[in-house]
C-alpha cells in the first residue's frame, strides 16, 4: 500500500468514527434527557402520592382519636349497666328478707 491510500484510509476511518461519536453523543443525550424527563415525572407522582398518603393519615388519626373517645364513653356506660341490675337485685333481695321475717314473725305469733 502507497503512504496516500494510507492517509485516505486514516482519514475515511477517523472521519467515520468522528460522525458516529456525534451520533451516540445526540443520542445519549436524547436518552438522558428522557431519563431525566420519566425521573421527573416519577418523582411528581410520587410526591403527590405521599402528599395524599399524609392527608389520609391525619384524617385517620383523627377518625381513631373520636372512636377512642366513643369508646371510652361506652365502657363507661357498659359499667354503669352492670352495676345496676346488681344494686336493685341487692335491693330486692333485702326487701324479700325483711318481708320474710315479718311473715315469720306472723306466723309465730299466729301459732302462740
């Protein structure tokens, strides 16, 4: 080979490698800047999930704090429930021992 079919086929080579260098640059960056544009998009996404996902926890927290209080209120009424039929049960059953000693005393006075 002549030093000028070398220097042509230097320069064809560089000029070769030269065109697809600007090829994978363009498209490298068109890839990045996709990249970057789906990441971006992503994080909006995500930030208005989180946004949403912290509303419903207050809300929630604040649906808990009312039942707790509901809650509450109806172990106390629960409570006061279950003693009352004991009092009067109680009740009753001292008016029943009153009633059955005066009826014994009765009925002993009746058999003297």
């Amino acid at each position: 080979m002549k030093p000028q079919e070398i220097v042509k086929l230097v320069e064809g080579t560089l000029v070769v490698a030269g065109i697809a260098a600007i090829f994978f640059a363009v498209f490298k960056d068109k890839t990045t800047r996709t990249i970057i544009d789906q990441q971006k998009d992503l994080i909006d996404v995500l930030t208005g999930r989180v946004d949403t996902a912290l509303s419903e926890n207050k809300e929630l927290r604040h649906l808990h704090l009312q039942n707790e209080k509901a809650i509450s209120k109806l172990e106390g009424q629960v409570e006061v429930y279950k003693e009352l039929p004991l009092t009067k049960i109680a009740l009753a059953m001292e008016q029943i021992t009153e009633t059955q000693k005066k009826i014994l005393k009765e009925l002993e006075k009746a058999n003297a």
